[in-house]
C-alpha cells in the first residue's frame, strides 16, 4: 500500500504550501468519505416477513387475526368485538355501545382500545403486535437505532360505589431478540415498557381506595401524566391520560450474519370481578384507525466500521497538512513582504 507516499509526492509537486495542504485534506477526506459511506441499508441488511396480530378477548373467548406479509407490502390485521355493553360517557367510537378493538399495520401504525359499562363480572383484552426479523448480511457489524411514537393513552374506570377490585390499564412494550448466525439465542432486551393503570379494591378488607401504576419507564420519561376527574370522588370518571411523544433507543451492534427480531405489543385490558354497573375505558391510539400518530422505524445508526487503510490514509493527510502549514509559516516569517 503506498498511499502515503503518493500523497506526499503530489503534495510536493503543487505550486505553495497552503495550497498542498488544502489538496491533502482535499484528498484525505475524499478517499476516507467514499470508505466511510455504506451501501444502502437494503444491500447490508436484510428484512424478513412481518408478522401482525390483533386480538379481541372478551372474557375467555380470543378472536384472532394474523397474518404475514413480504416486507414493504402494506398489510392490515384487525380484531372487534361488541359485548352487550353501554356506551362510555367520553367514547369517541362511531359504534352505538361498548367495544374491544385492536389493530396493527404492517407500516407499524397501531391502535387498542377497550370501552364500555359492564353490568356484570368480565375482562376485556386488546392486543396488537408486530415482528420483524433483520439479518446483517455485509461484511461489516451495523450498529441499529430504533425511533418510534408512542401515541395517546388513557386508562379511566367509572363506578358508583362497588367494592371491586375492578381496573383498566394500557401498555406499549418493545422487545429484541439476538440470534448468532447458526441461530443461538445471544440476548433478550426490553427497550421500552411504557405502562399504566389504574385500579379500585379494597386491599385485605380495607376500604376500597384508588391504587395508579406506572412502568418505570413511563413514570422517568413523561412523568405522572395528566389525572382525569377526581380521585376523592364517586361517580365520576377517574383516569390518567398521556399525549403522543416520541424517543430513540440504540438497538446494539448487529455483526455479520447475526440476526434481530424486534417484538412491539400494545395491549389494552378492564377488569371486573364484582357484579355492579362499571364503566371502563383502556386507549392505546386509535383502535379504529389506520393511520395517524404512532409507529416506529428501526435504521442504521452510524457508517460502517472503516477499514484501517482508510484511517491510516486519513492520518498521513492530516499530519502532510500541518507539516505543510509550519512551513509555510516559517517561510513567511523567512522572506517578509518587502
């Protein structure tokens, strides 16, 4: 490899030293750009099948749809269920009485929700999910960095005085699996656990009270959320509900031949184990929509790791540069204008 001599040869042929070192940097930067930029995300990693999922339960009845579809076709799997429930005070459904509903795109766009007054003991389940499967095929590790949107949440019960326990919470969870390339399983990664819920019980035959839980995750990023009613009252809705926002994670280094498959689930759930009007309402997005805020992307972070050479390169050019400009300013002090 003789670069660096090439490099220093031309560099002695221009005509001043200012100018040789702006041609070596010139060159320098050029050769180590054109080692630094990748091929396209699509020749470097390769992308499975996407499998989604929307689930219906009502009680213990699930009603499933799942389907696979090629990467980049768009694709749509749907679940709804219409109990014999009441319509809840603050439902924004087109539907006349209580629903479970979920839904997940294959453009990661997803939505569960569970609404509705229940005048007997049940529980209502939506869930929605996503997986992908992403395989570096280059030569070079890629390190992987998901972006995503979690979108509004809301999770509020409506009761007149039953001693439950009785609640409603939501969840948005994304997973990773690492496989090496004859498919050993590496690492299992919860990225995020964005979870909230709120219950009413009597806990060891106290009186029934208000009880909120918040995932870690939920509680450090966007705080306590925004409260629906008051929780001193009866009769009265009382929930938390968050705005959309959004966040980035590293997903790690994928090596060559190394395989992540990424997992999203949303999931909407109510309870009700005592007899007694009970109203619910667990939101996730948009249960009925195909479109909106919400979704993630997973893209390559960062270039491909260089090659040495290109580095070394880099270097020499860097080093021809300075040398060049302490010449050229002795040479300058030397021979002043006169």
């Amino acid at each position: 490899m003789k670069f660096p001599s090439t490099v220093w040869q031309i560099a002695r042929a221009s005509n001043g030293t200012r100018r040789a070192a702006v041609w070596i940097l010139a060159v320098a930067a050029s050769v180590s750009a054109s080692a630094l930029a990748p091929a396209s995300a699509d020749e470097l990693l390769e992308y499975s099948d996407v499998l989604i999922e929307a689930t219906a339960r009502y009680n213990d009845d699930p009603r499933v749809d799942s389907r696979m579809n090629p990467p980049g076709d768009p694709g749509l799997a749907s679940s709804l269920r219409q109990p014999t429930w009441s319509r809840y005070p603050t439902s924004q459904s087109t539907l006349p009485g209580g629903f479970i509903s979920a839904q997940m795109t294959t453009t990661t766009f997803a939505g569960v929700g569970v609404s509705g007054f229940q005048p007997l003991p049940a529980f209502g389940d939506a869930i929605a999910y996503f997986e992908q499967t992403i395989t570096n095929i280059g030569p070079e590790s890629r390190l992987l960095r998901l972006d995503y949107t979690i979108p509004e949440i809301e999770a509020s019960i409506l009761h007149f005085g039953a001693f439950g326990p009785l609640g409603s919470s939501v969840s948005a969870v994304y997973t990773t699996d690492l496989f090496a390339a004859d498919g050993t399983l590496l690492e299992e990664r919860t990225i995020f656990d964005y979870s909230v819920g709120v219950r009413y019980e009597s806990p060891s035959g106290t009186r029934p009270r208000y009880f909120i839980d918040r995932s870690p995750d939920l509680l450090n990023e966007r705080g306590e959320g925004s409260e629906l009613g008051d929780f001193r009252a009866i009769g009265e809705i009382q929930g938390l509900r968050y705005s959309p926002f959004s966040g980035s994670s590293s997903l790690g280094r994928l090596a060559p031949g190394q395989s992540l498959t990424v997992g999203y689930t949303l999931t909407a759930s109510v309870r009700n184990l005592r007899d007694g009007e009970v109203g619910f309402q667990a939101l996730l997005g948009d249960p009925f929509g195909v479109g909106g805020t919400g979704g993630f992307q997973v893209v390559p972070a960062q270039a491909a790791i260089p090659e040495p050479s290109a580095l070394c390169l880099l270097a020499t050019g860097l080093i021809a540069a300075c040398a060049a400009s302490r010449g050229g300013r002795r040479a300058l002090r030397r021979f002043p204008p006169g």
